[in-house]
C-alpha cells in the first residue's frame, strides 16, 4: 500500500490508522532518509493504540518500551532506533530479542534493514522524501 502525506499531522493520522489494523506480534521496520518521517510515524502508532507518553526518537538507548493500556491484545509498543549501529547485531545482545514476535507486543525498527537478518517475518514501511512530500509505503515479508 503506498500512501502520501505532506504535512506531520497527516503522517501521525496515517500512523493512527495502521495501529487500528495491529493485533500483536508485528514487526514493522522503517527505512528512509533522516528526516523522511519514521519517528513521526512511530508518534502516530503510539497514539492509535492508545500510548499518551511523549514518543521520542531512541537512537542512543536504542529501544525504548511504552506500555499500552485498554487494548486487550497488545501491551506495548517497543520503538527500536538503529541509526547509529554498524548492524542489528548491538541491539539483540541489549535484549531486543526478548521482544521479538511476542504476541502482546508491536516492534518498530527505524533503520530496520539492520536487524532483518534476525527476523524472518515483518512489515517494511519505506518512507520517501519526493516533492516535499513523504510517500509512504509499506507491506508485508516472509523470509
């Protein structure tokens, strides 16, 4: 599916909505330039399942946890930053893989391409700087 926005609201709206489509147990791993919209995105998801905590971009803890509360299958929203390391392998030694295809769980990877070698199941979500807007397209992968 590909999407375009051109203003932050509408790239946090499009986040929203694509939280109302997750069950648990996703893996969805952003890619795109710095500044194409992925920390945005991951704001919008936050808010569509219901996160009231300020989302801010992990990059130098590497992952944080928000727990998600009134929805009955998801309990939290893992947000995974990988811009700084040399491969994924930094972020699964610091207990990412604790998180990994847990059913009460939704994992997003800026910078996802670095962990894909450790997952075989995932979402990628590409983000596009094209004209001053973001387009945004994402779907489905088995390894």
């Amino acid at each position: 599916m590909k999407y375009k926005t051109s203003i932050e609201q509408q790239t946090i709206k499009l986040g929203e909505k694509i939280a109302k489509q997750l069950s648990g147990g996703e893996i969805l791993l952003l890619q795109g330039e710095l500044g194409s919209g992925k920390t945005i995105f991951v704001k919008g998801l936050a808010k569509g399942l219901g996160i009231r905590k300020i989302v801010t971009s992990p990059t130098f803890v590497l992952f944080k946890v928000y727990p998600v509360k009134n929805n009955k299958k998801i309990k939290q929203l893992v947000h995974v930053d990988c811009y700084r390391l040399k491969d994924g392998r930094e972020v699964m030694e610091a207990g990412l893989e604790d998180y990994l295809f847990r059913p009460d769980t939704v994992t997003v990877v800026e910078w996802g391409n670095k962990i894909k070698k450790f997952v075989n199941d995932y979402q990628e979500v590409k983000f596009k700087i094209i004209d001053n807007k973001r387009e945004i397209e994402i779907w489905k992968t088995k390894n």
